[in-house]
C-alpha cells in the first residue's frame, strides 16, 4: 500500500516541487502556455505538495481570497486519492483562516471530482488556457 500525505508552505518551501509538477500536468500534458502558467500569484499563495512513498506526486495552492488552484497530479499517481488529500488539506486551510466557501476553476472534465467533495458548479462554461472551464464553490458553514 502507498504512503501519501500532504505538506503545506510557502512558494519559496515547496515551489521547487510543485512547480515541476505543474510543469508536467499543464505545460507537457495538457498544452498550457507558459505564460498563462506562471501568473505571478504563487509568492502570495498557500501551497500544497502531495507526497507518494517519498515522491511528489501533486500540489495545489489557495490564493488569500480562498480560491483553489493549480490542482496537479502527475499520472502516475492519478488515481491514488492524491487530489482529493489536497483538496482536503486546501479545504481545511481555508476553513481555518476563516474563509466561508472556497471558490475553483474547474476543467470540465474534472466535474465530478470535484462534485464529490461537495462543490456545486454555476455559470456558464467558458475557455481557459484553450480548456473548457465551469466555475464551482463549496459552502464551509
């Protein structure tokens, strides 16, 4: 059986990691333009890195508005119950600085990842980075 759990920091603590992920999962995999990538908002986020049997296998970051971003797994580890740890591990991060909600993008295709955790998508889909995107909130009272 994996061991996985989840580290919280700093852009400075875990960047290194996470944006190597990141790199991975939207730049190589799902054709992101680096510019649309590195938004500048990393120094003033909360990160999250998942670690699988010592390696890094994801990461997530909550911006200080609670709005959850940047959700990566790397392939291999899809499907180990690394996003939903960081989504709980972002969930709980928010919840304890007081947050009410916490607000995402969410890539269509992810949907119904994120509908089991709780969050209700609403609006119209719309383009991101040339992905379809739907924006979804989860309630934290």
């Amino acid at each position: 059986m994996a061991i996985a759990h989840v580290n919280s920091g700093d852009w400075e603590t875990l960047g290194p990691a996470a944006s190597e992920i990141r790199r991975r999962v939207f730049i190589d995999e799902q054709s992101v333009p680096q510019e649309e990538e590195w938004d500048g908002l990393d120094p003033e986020c909360r990160h999250f890195l998942a670690m699988l049997d010592g390696q890094p296998a994801g990461t997530a970051r909550l911006l200080p508005d609670a709005h959850i971003g940047r959700v990566a797994v790397l392939a291999n580890a899809r499907g180990t119950g690394i996003g939903v740890l960081l989504m709980k591990a972002a969930i709980e991060a928010a919840r304890h600085a007081g947050h009410s909600q916490v607000a995402l993008s969410a890539q269509v295709h992810a949907l119904a990842f994120y509908e089991r955790l709780g969050f209700v998508a609403h609006g119209d889909e719309y383009m991101d980075a040339g992905i379809p995107h739907l924006d979804m909130t989860l309630s934290l009272t």
